[in-house]
C-alpha cells in the first residue's frame, strides 16, 4: 500500500499544475473533475481576471500560482482571446491552451500554444502537452443526438463513484433550466447576439458532459439562424431534452 501511495504521489508531482479559466460552470466543473481524476492539480478561474489575480500576489492569494500549463476558453466575457493571452504571458512562461466549442478566430490560434475542440479527452490533452496537434475540426453531431453518450457515461463511471457521477449530471440539467429561462428572454426581445452566446455556452458545457442532444440543439441556436419560429421550435425542443436528460439520469443514476 505504501508503495503503491508513493507512485500515485509521484506520478501527480510529474504532470503539470492546471489553471483553467472558463466561465461555463458546467464545462469548468466537468473538466476539472476529469482532469483530477486523471492526476493533475486543478486550480480553476471563472472568468479571465480571476486567472490573472491567480498569478499575481494579493491580500487574499499572497503566494501566487505558479501552472505547469494554462487552459482558457477562447470565448467569455470581459478579458478574453488575444488580450487575455497576451496578459497571461507577463506573468508566466506557461504553455497556453484555447478550448472551444467551435473553432476560435485564426489571431487566437496563433497566439496559443495549442488549440483544443470541446468535447476533448484527457488522451487529446496529454497529446497536446507532449506536443501533438491541434484539433482545429468540430465534430458533427447527428440529428438524433442520445440524451447522454454512453461512452462519456461510462468513462466518468470508471473515474468517480456512483454518487459523484450524478452530481455532475445534476449541475448540468440545472444548468440547462437556468439558461433556457435566459433563453426565452432573449428570444422574445429578438437579442440575436446574447441567443449565440447562449448556445455556444450549451454546446461546449454539455458536449464536455456528454448530454449530446441538449449540445446538437446549443449549436443550432450558435448557428445563428434568425427566424423566430426556428428558435421557437428550438426553445421546446431543448426544454424536452432536457426533462429526457433529467428522466435519463433518474434511470440511469438514481439517488
């Protein structure tokens, strides 16, 4: 046993320290989860700021971070893309990874060290680090997408216990009702801008949690059609995604 606790302890001082920097809770929360299954020391930021008061000293972070690499979403608001990476790189020497859940802007390519598509594997993110390529390609999701991939479902039961397993899937059908209801809104007062957004969000956040019907639907909405009886029809189709994700999880997971 103590050989084996001197291995885990090795293994994890080996791998690089983790700053993400993501405003999606889900997909933050879900990455962080994974990455830490897998070994890494996670140390996560909701918005671009909050990442770079991590690696500055403050009154309530006197030791500031110091990441063996940083992973950040190429699409948040306030500090973000190019300006937030070239902030970063005054204050690290770290690699800089962009996640998204589409293909970022080529200047944002350009300035990181590495370009990951969400949904990605801790296999594509080690490839990145030992110095692969980029995935520069978004998948394709099918019109019929499953409420919750099997594959996803079942890595995440080989990574956690049971109990953990359904609380990343309650954060997502509870993050899914808030953003509908922000949805609506927007629909109705005909905000076409703030209507992507929300779907880019839906389609990164549930393409990392495997809920790949309610991640079809955020990219239809990303897509930016403008016809109000599409998002209409859209709008219902994702509030019955996602009573079929929570009915899912209650068979699947049951607390």
């Amino acid at each position: 046993m103590h050989t084996r606790c001197m291995q885990e302890r090795t293994l994890q001082d080996a791998l690089p320290r983790v700053l993400l920097i993501d405003d999606d809770m889900v997909s933050r929360e879900v990455t962080a989860t994974v990455l830490t299954m897998k070994g890494y020391a996670v140390h996560t930021a909701s918005d671009g700021a909050a990442g770079l008061r991590m690696l500055t000293p403050q009154r309530e972070w006197p030791n500031p971070l110091q990441p063996g690499v940083i992973v950040v979403d190429s699409q948040m608001p306030g500090l973000s893309g190019t300006r937030l990476i070239d902030e970063l790189r005054k204050f690290t020497r770290a690699p800089i990874f962009v996640i998204s859940g589409s293909d970022p802007e080529p200047e944002v390519i350009e300035a990181a060290n590495g370009f990951l598509l969400k949904p990605f594997s801790v296999e594509a993110f080690r490839k990145l680090l030992d110095g692969g390529r980029a995935e520069l390609t978004p998948t394709t999701r099918g019109p019929k997408s499953a409420a919750i991939s099997a594959e996803v479902l079942g890595q995440f039961r080989k990574l956690m216990p049971e109990p953990a397993v359904r609380q990343v899937y309650e954060a997502v059908v509870t993050d899914l009702e808030r953003r509908i209801d922000s949805l609506a809104a927007a629909i109705a007062r005909g905000d076409d801008a703030e209507v992507r957004r929300i779907g880019h969000t839906i389609k990164g956040g549930c393409g990392m949690a495997g809920a790949m019907e309610a991640a079809r639907l955020g990219e239809l909405l990303e897509s930016g059609d403008n016809q109000l009886d599409n998002r209409i029809s859209i709008l219902g189709d994702l509030r019955a995604a996602t009573r079929r994700l929570r009915n899912m999880l209650d068979a699947e997971l049951p607390a």
